[in-house]
C-alpha cells in the first residue's frame, strides 16, 4: 500500500487524509463567515433591544448607527480567520 515519492514513504491513506483535511479548513472559511456575520447580526439586535428599552433610545448618536452595523461585518471576518485556525489547532492535539 505504500509508494516511494520523491517526499519519501507515503501511504495512500495518509495522502487522502491530509487532502480531506485541507477541504475540510478550506469549507471552514465561509461557514465561519457565515456564523460570524449572524452571530454579529444577534448582538445587534440585542444591544439594539436593551438601549432601546433601559436608555430609550430612540433617536441613538451617528457613531452608534456605525458600531452597530459594523458589527455583522467584523463578526465575519472573525469567524472566516477563527474557524479554520480552531479546526487545525484541535486535529493536531
């Protein structure tokens, strides 16, 4: 089962598995993005939701329109960098 490569003694097996895995951290990109941008979008509401009822809230500061929506953003591209780094650090131990 096994075949001289010019890396040395690989088996097919292993080939096949560190393939899978790389798919595997490639997949983790936009699903991390995707779970980062709702889980923004969550905290949104939620701070939306508890300024508007403790501070009544209704006519908020221009800087806060822009914190809140950048929150979706930034939770995205913090979950398309933390996703695949989590997956790599957890298979290696």
């Amino acid at each position: 089962m096994s075949r001289r490569t010019p890396q040395g003694m690989h088996s097919e097996h292993v080939e096949g598995s560190t393939r899978r895995r790389m798919a595997v951290i490639i997949g983790l990109v936009p699903a991390g993005a995707i779970l980062g941008f709702l889980g923004g979008l969550l905290i949104e509401i939620m701070v939306g939701l508890i300024a508007g009822a403790v501070f009544s809230a209704d006519h908020p500061a221009t800087f806060s329109w822009r914190f809140l929506g950048s929150l979706p953003g930034l939770g995205a591209l913090i979950g398309a960098i933390v996703a695949p780094i989590l997956y790599a650090s957890a298979r290696r131990s």
